[in-house]
C-alpha cells in the first residue's frame, strides 16, 4: 500500500476537526436555541394568559360590573386565534361563555393544529390539553371565574415553526460555509507545514548521499520547524566537518607512516646495494624507526581503548595536587634542559578516580607544554574545587593555539603545525588519549589559548569527596 503524503493527511485532519468542530458546535446550538425558545415560549404562553384574567375582568368593570356575553362572546372568539379557549363563570359558578360550547368544532382544530406543529418540531414531543382557572377579582371581591385552555405544557405556532425552520437553514448555510472555509484553510495550512519537512527530507536526502553542502533557510515562524531546520543544518555542518576530519586523519596516518617506513626503505636498500655496510649506526637507524612505528601503534591500540565503553577503572581515592606534583617532579629534568620554569600550587583536591589514568592524562598535558613553550617560558600547575568538580589546569607561556584550531585539536593526529618537525615531535595522539580518558571518568578537558601569549588546558572531574 503507497503511503499518504504529509500533506494529504494534514488536510484531512484539519477537515475532520473542522468537520467534528462544526458538529458539535451545532449540536450546541440547536439544543441551546431550542431550549431558550421552548423557555420563550412557555414565558409567552403564561403572560398571555395573565393579560387574558385581566382582560376580561377589566370587560366586567367596563360593562357597568357585570357581565357582558356579547363582550365574552368577542373577546373568547378573539382569543381562539391565539389558541387559547376561554370559559368563564360567574361568582355562582354558573357558566356564562364556554369557547368549546360556542364552537366545539374549531376549537379541536385549533388543538389539532398545534398537536401537529408540535409533533413536526419534536416527533416524540409529549403534550396535550391543559387548563388554568384564575379568579377574577374586583376590589377585591370575586366575581367569577376565568378558565383558560391551551395545548400544553407549551406550543409554537405556525409563525414560530417558520422562525425556527428559517434560523435552522441559517444555521446549516453558516456550517457549509465555514466548512469551506475550514477546507481552504486546512489545505493552505497543510502546505505551509509539509513545506518545510519536504525541503528537510530533501536536504537529508543529499546528506545520506554525501553531499554536505546542503544548508536550510528556515522562513517560518513555527518553533519546532526552525528547530528542525537548524538541526539539520547543524548534523550537515557536523558530518562536514567530520568528513574533513576523516579525510584529514587519512592523510596524517599516511604521513605518519610514510616517515619512517621511507626511512626503513632507503636504510636497507642503501645495505643491500652495498653502498651501505650493516653497521650498528645503521642498525639503530633502523631500530629507530621501528620502535616509532610501535609507539604509534601502540598509542593508537591505547586511544582505541580509553575510547571503548568497557574499559576497566581502577578507582582510588586520592590527592590530585599530589599526583600533579609528583608528575611534575618526573619532568623536572626535561624543563630545566630546555630552560622552562615548572611550579605547581592550589589546594588539596581529593578525587575517586584511576590514579594512574589521571597521571598519564597530567604527563601528556605538561609533555604537550614543553613542546611549545620556548626557552624562558614558564608551566604552571593549579588544583581546586569548584562546586562538585575537582579542577587542575596547566598554564603555559607557550606559543598559542590560532582560534581555527583550538575545535580540532582533541582529534587524533591534528597538529596546528603542519610541518610535523621533529622539533614539536610526537604522533599527535597525546591530547586524544588524555580526552578519552577524562571522559571515561565523566569529566572532560578544555582549553583556551591566545596566539603568542599561551594556553591553559583544564582537566575537570567528578568531585566524590562528599560521597565517599
């Protein structure tokens, strides 16, 4: 079966809550319409008969306070019209003028009538015949009876019917409109929002492709479409950057390699033209360059596992301002051959971690160090706690990172030197393995640098103190 586009099913659904929206508002309107104009009605039919009472007890005062058949017979004849049949009696209870007496025949008609009008209205309407009898009272003296009938509890007449019969059409005709108008709507809204995820599922289409070029212009001002727009751009500028990255890595690895197994190659070419003979200065040579390729190897096979979700930590509770001194004694040496002042300070910052992962992590930073930092420079070393994370930073007056490489310089063989001369050595590793090793503990290494000035790298770390 083809799946249905976004933009068909967005109409549709936009169609079916227009669609049930309009039921229901309707169904509301209907229920409550009728129920006022039933509530109108009832309100009408009990003021009629209030102002009948009156009107024919005002009929006895103006006859000279007696009672006028001729004005009864007038007055009850009127009132049919109105549906309501009129009997009223003198104070003796004798029966003057009964509507039913004087005209039997269009009295049921009159009922028969508004049995049908309401029988159109509500097929299940139950009603029937009523009477109310009122005194009638002239200073304050009873006079007689005043007996009137209607169908009941309440009725609409033909002119109702007709009000009720158009306000409906009004009703239906309002429907179909905003229906239509739902529909155009929905349909300009549908497009408005498959738009934008069609120009996404195009743009991934060309990322999955290898094509990270592509880049959205989100114009919308749905938050979640600008959201989703950005994200995309930011996964197309990741996997670009990460290509990079990847072909750049491609190129270290062969030059790494390339050094001394060209190396290896003109050595013993060089022994077995002759133009060599295999002495120990040769040989070393050779070793050399091997002992470089197993480093290179094996750093790598190290960064492979810090990097992995299974490696083992042999957690300690230790001083980390301890162990920086103490790796910093370990370079002493190397700082004073090159002419590079090493101190280390702070306070005592206790950490739960793999003592010897955090060492090697503080030997490559201050190996790092010593790289760039010229003769005269100074490495400085600070421990402290901050919050619940135990920081050391390595300071150095070095030469700086440019702003270009400082997001790269965590990956594996970048070097902001390209030259790669022996002078700034190493395979470009060091600064990998240090980060996956802070990771695997749940910290992380930072750094910031200005050109000329130099570079802090800092180590932060889960602070355990308090739960130990």
């Amino acid at each position: 079966m083809k799946p249905i586009s976004l933009r068909i099913k967005l109409t549709l659904s936009f169609l079916m809550v227009a669609l049930f929206s309009l039921a229901l508002v309707g169904l509301f309107a209907n229920v409550f319409l009728g129920r006022q104009f039933e509530n109108y009605a009832t309100a009408r039919l009990n003021q009629t008969i209030s102002n009948t009472v009156e009107q024919v007890t005002d009929l006895y005062v103006r006859s000279g306070e007696r009672w006028n058949v001729s004005s009864l017979d007038e007055t009850g004849m009127s009132l049919l019209t109105d549906g309501l049949i009129l009997r009223v009696a003198d104070a003796s209870g004798t029966v003057l003028w009964d509507a039913q007496v004087h005209n039997n025949g269009m009295c049921l008609r009159i009922l028969e009538n508004m049995a049908q009008n309401m029988q159109s209205y509500h097929a299940n309407f139950q009603g029937g015949y009523e009477e109310q009898s009122f005194p009638a009272v002239v200073d304050g003296t009873a006079v007689g009876t005043v007996t009137v009938g209607y169908y009941g509890p309440y009725y609409f007449s033909d002119t109702d019917l007709q009000f009720l019969s158009a306000l409906n059409r009004l009703l239906l005709i309002a429907g179909a409109i905003s229906l239509a108008a739902c529909i155009l709507v929905g349909t300009f809204l549908a497009r408005r929002l498959a738009k934008p995820i069609t120009d996404v599922i195009s743009a991934t289409g060309k990322i999955a492709t290898g094509d990270y070029r592509e880049r959205l212009s989100p114009k919308e001002n749905t938050a979640e479409l600008t959201a989703l727009s950005h994200s995309v751009n930011s996964l197309a500028a990741s996997l670009e950057e990460q290509e990079s990255l990847r072909k750049r890595l491609t190129a270290d690895v062969a030059h790494e390699l390339r050094t001394p197994l060209t190396t290896l190659q003109s050595t013993v070419e060089a022994m077995l033209d002759g133009v060599w003979t295999p002495s120990e200065e040769h040989l070393s040579s050779c070793r050399e360059e091997i002992l470089r390729l197993t480093k290179l190897v094996d750093e790598l096979g190290t960064l492979a596992r810090y990097e992995s979700d299974t490696l083992a930590l042999n957690c300690v509770l230790f001083d980390l301002r301890q162990l920086a001194a103490q790796t910093a004694q370990n370079c002493e040496s190397d700082a004073q051959k090159k002419g590079v002042s090493l101190t280390v300070s702070g306070e005592k910052t206790t950490v739960f971690a793999d003592r010897d992962k955090i060492g090697q992590v503080i030997m490559n930073l201050l190996f790092n160090a010593l790289k760039f930092t010229p003769k005269g420079g100074s490495i400085s070393l600070e421990s402290k706690t901050e919050g619940n994370q135990a920081i050391l930073s390595v300071r150095d007056t070095g030469c700086g990172i440019a702003p270009e490489d400082l997001p790269f310089i965590f990956e594996r063989f970048y070097r902001a030197d390209p030259s790669r001369n022996r002078d700034t050595g190493g395979s470009g590793i060091g600064l990998a393995i240090a980060q996956a090793i802070a990771k695997a503990h749940g910290g992380e290494i930072s750094v910031k640098s200005t050109v000329d000035e130099g570079s802090t790298f800092t180590l932060a770390l889960p602070n355990h103190q308090h739960s130990i």
